[in-house]
C-alpha cells in the first residue's frame, strides 16, 4: 500500500510538470532532483531512519520494500524472499541495538514451522548505513551476513530434511564428543558429517540450515525440527587432551595446536581459537620459522654434510646470493659450535652457510621422501594440507632451510614432522582409524636410525638447556622440542612456532602475531604434553 501511494504522488507531480510544458518545466524537475540528491557524512537521523525503515519491513515480511532501502536491492528481495519461503522464517521479532556510528547491531528471533513443527532461532547480526553513490540516499549496505551472520555470497537459508544425516562423533574410549563441549571441533564435527554421515548408519532429520553455494561444504545446522537417526563415528581423538588443547588455546587469540601419537600417527587433539572459525590446525599454510630446522638438519645429516657432533659454525651474519641473514637479537657467534649447539641456540646463520652445500631440491626431497610431506597425498579422514616445500633457488635456498622462503606449513604438518623425527619411521596423521573406509594413506621411507637419534638428542637438549627450556621445564627427561618465529610482511610482530614431544605424544602449535616461539605457541605445547 504504501509503495502504490508513493508511486502515484510521484505520477501526478510528473504529469503537472509535462503540463507546465518546456524548458521552465525542465527546470522545476531538476531542481526537484538536485535538491534531493545528498553528499557529505551521513546524519545520525539518516542513519536511524534508513536502519528503521528496512527492519521493520524485513520483520514485516515485505521483502520489496526492505530491499529497496537496500543498494543492492534485486540481491536483497531475491534473499528476504528465500528467507521467507525457502528457510520458511516467519513471526520474525528484530530488537534494534545501541548503533556505533554508522553500524546499527540487532537481535533477530524468527519462527520456522515444517510439517506441523515449529522450531526457532535467535542470533544477532547488524548492518551498517552507507550513501548511494548515484542517488546521494542514505541505504542499508547489503551483504548476505545482514539476514544471518554466518551467511556468505550464494549460501541459502533452508529448512527441510537434512542433506546428510547426523553423526555421533566419540573418541577412542567412546566419549562422546559435541561442539558445544568441545566448540574447536566445529568445523571437524562438520567435515566428519559430510563425509561419513551418509555411510555411517544413520537417516537424516529436520532442520533449520545453511546450504552453503560450495557443495564441498556441508550445511550449517541453526536449529533441529527431528534429529532422525545419528550415524556413528569412532574417531582418533583423547576427550582429555582435546580439552587441555582448547584450554590451551583461549589463552592466545589466533592460535592453533595439533597433538599426535607417534607410535601410529593418530591425531590426539584438534583445537583453534581464531575470530574466522577456520581449522588452520589442519590447513594452515604458514612459514613454520626455525621449526623447519628438524628438516633442515636431518637434510644437512642424510646427504653427509655434518653430523650432530659435527661442525655448523654460528657467525653474527651470513651472506647467501647477495641476501644477508642475522640471528635473534642478543645471539653471540660461536665460531666453534656444532650442529647440535646450533640446533639448540636456533642459530639462523649456522644453515645459510652449508646452503652451497645442498642443491636446491635437496631439502624438497628429504621432505617428501622421508618425512612424508608436499605431496598432496594425505588422507586423514577430514580436510588437511599436508605442507609445500618447492624446488627453489636463489636466496630462497637458504630461506627455506630456516622455514621461511616458501616453505608452507601447518601445525598438523610440525607434529608430523616431530613424531617421524624421534621414531624414523613416518605415519600418516588420521583422524578417524583406516579401518573406517580403507582409504589409502601416505607412505615415506622415513629415517635411519642414526638420523633419527641425532635429531632426538638435538631437540632434547633444546627442550633442557635451549630455547625451549623455559616453555618445557618440568616436562622431561623423555622429551624435546623445537622453537620457532616466522616473519611475516606487513606484521608488526613474528608468527610464533613450537613443537615438541613427551614420550608417545608428539605436538606442535602457532600462535599468529604471536612473538618467538616461546613466548605463545611454547606454553600452548607444554599445556597440552602435561595433560598426555
């Protein structure tokens, strides 16, 4: 009613003004137009109206009318209809927040009902007030996380039978694990579901979801009419470690760790604590900083270029390709140092100088061959990368042996990369057992048993006397780590590595933005090695 009227006011002004006839009335009209036509700072009365206007019509149910107070109005009618018709969202009640300059937050609470079930959901979500660029009004900036916040371009609101049925996750003792217990497990729990829930044994129920535009991901349960019939899932995880690992984790904003049993490469604990919800415990790809030197040295051991006891002098500088290398501040030079005192010092410059030593796919090859890794082969039973370590040349030869260069890691990689150091023998992280679907894992020759010893004793006595001794005090005598900090452009502060061992349990952690690597990413570790 309101839009009919409002049309037919502009109609009869339009037609008075045809009457006035030529230039005069020309004129009058663009005058009308110029005076309406705004610029400059948006008022807080614009600000105000405008978000009014589109909630009310939104809780209203007038989909037209909302998404004109939008400036991109066919996307916006196009969702609130999807909204209305295909999520089946009615009795919508929308409480305005307190705005904060131009961002207005509100609390939406909206009713589905499905074969005589209703079920509801309240969330918050906000929009954020902005000038047309043509017309100068003041119009409600559409994205689709205005309807719903975790909602992302070409994702639907649904509401109807699931697309796979539930899963009933349990951890090696048949603990049962949720997200609401554990909240890292989220997006796994997910992933687990989308994977298995179809062959798992269970029929799907109702529910109020996000179907995501990437089939690859599986819908976003908001609310549940029937739960039908979850499917069972054994998974690898320890229900203990796994909530030290999140408790480890809160501590430290955008951090995640990985916690492993070397003896069989099952994956103890998953957690993160990022803003995004992203699991970049399992698909990070990040500069692992001088964690990598585990690689690094067994290359140095493997292709006979020194030994643990043997030379790997510590400069204050080293020049590689015309690129100067430094160490942490504060390092003194140990012209006499070994590789272990390197190894335990995390002495950069001590491997840019055996860099015209290596060939350039030297250190490409140990980490595939045996360490598993860069192949894009593993199959953990949920998505997972499983770390980059190009050919290169130039400067980023030695850069890659300090983990940096373009070397791409994630936690999950590191505690791999642990537990096939202090074992020799490399096993494919899972985190569901073979048995599941009998899918093919990963194989590597992993190391001999000299290589392997070397590297045990070099990051046990890190883990004693080196730079990772404040982080892993109280934690031995069967133990070793290794620390590490990544450079990142534009950051003000380094992205800080840690991985370490403790009899059967291997972890490794990153903490973005984080400093050295035992300053964040080193107490995570340690927390979680108590709890195994």
């Amino acid at each position: 009613m309101r839009n009919r009227a409002r049309t037919a006011t502009i109609g009869s002004i339009f037609v008075t003004l045809l009457a006035a006839g030529g230039y005069g009335a020309y004129n009058l009209l663009s005058s009308i137009t110029e005076s309406t036509t705004r610029s400059g700072p948006l008022s807080s009365s614009e600000i105000a109206d405008t978000s009014e206007a589109f909630l009310a019509a939104w809780e209203n149910g007038q989909a037209e009318e909302a998404s004109a107070y939008t400036d991109y109005a066919s996307t916006a009618r196009s969702m609130l209809d999807n909204y209305y018709d295909d999520a089946r969202l009615t009795e919508v009640d929308i409480r305005p927040g307190t705005p904060e300059g131009a961002t207005v937050p509100f609390t939406v609470k909206a009713t589905a009902s499905y074969r005589g079930t209703r079920r509801s959901i309240t969330y918050q979500s906000k929009l954020t007030v902005v000038r047309g660029k043509t017309t100068g009004k003041a119009l409600v900036s559409w994205k689709p996380s205005v309807l719903h916040p975790e909602l992302k371009a070409g994702d639907t609101l649904v509401t109807g039978r699931a697309a796979t049925p539930a899963i009933e996750a349990v951890d090696r003792n048949d603990i049962v694990l949720t997200r609401d217990k554990y909240p890292s497990l989220g997006p796994v729990l997910t992933s687990l579901r989308d994977r298995y829930g179809a062959t798992a044994g269970g029929t799907p129920g109702t529910e109020i979801a996000i179907r995501h535009s990437n089939a690859d991901i599986p819908d976003t349960t908001l609310a549940v009419f029937s739960k039908g019939k979850p499917g069972k899932i054994r998974t690898t995880l320890s229900a203990g470690m796994q909530a030290a690992a999140e408790k480890a984790v809160a501590d430290y904003s955008e951090s995640s760790v990985v916690a492993l049993q070397p003896s069989t490469g099952e994956v103890l604990a998953v957690a993160n604590h990022r803003k995004d919800g992203f699991n970049a415990a399992f698909l990070g790809k990040l500069a692992p900083g001088s964690t990598m030197k585990i690689v690094s040295a067994a290359t140095l051991i493997d292709n006979g270029i020194t030994t643990a006891a043997g030379p790997a002098p510590c400069p204050a500088t080293a020049t590689w390709q015309s690129q100067t290398f430094h160490n942490l501040t504060g390092m003194q030079p140990q012209e006499s140092a070994t590789l272990s005192d390197s190894f335990s010092r995390s002495c950069n410059t001590a491997f840019v100088k055996y860099a015209d030593e290596v060939s350039d796919d030297s250190l490409t090859k140990e980490a595939e061959q045996r360490f598993g890794l860069g192949q894009d082969n593993w199959k953990t039973g949920i998505e997972s990368f499983d770390g980059s370590i190009p050919v290169s040349g130039g400067p980023d030869t030695a850069a890659n042996m300090l983990g940096q260069g373009q070397v791409q890691m994630s936690p999950l990689n590191m505690a791999s990369v642990t537990a096939t150091a202090i074992t020799g023998v490399f096993r494919q992280p899972v985190i569901v057992p073979h048995s599941l679907d009998d899918r093919e894992l990963a194989t590597a020759k992993g190391l001999s048993s000299s290589t392997s010893a070397q590297l045990r004793s070099m990051m046990q006595r890190t883990a004693a006397s080196g730079t990772a001794a404040k982080a892993m005090a109280g934690l031995g005598p069967d133990y070793g780590a290794k620390t590490g900090s990544a450079e990142v452009d534009g950051q003000a502060k380094s992205n800080s590595w840690f991985t370490g061992y403790r009899g059967d349990t291997a972890v490794a952690a990153m903490t973005q933005q984080g400093g050295h690597g035992g300053e964040a990413a080193g107490p995570i570790v340690a927390t979680v090695l108590r709890a195994g």
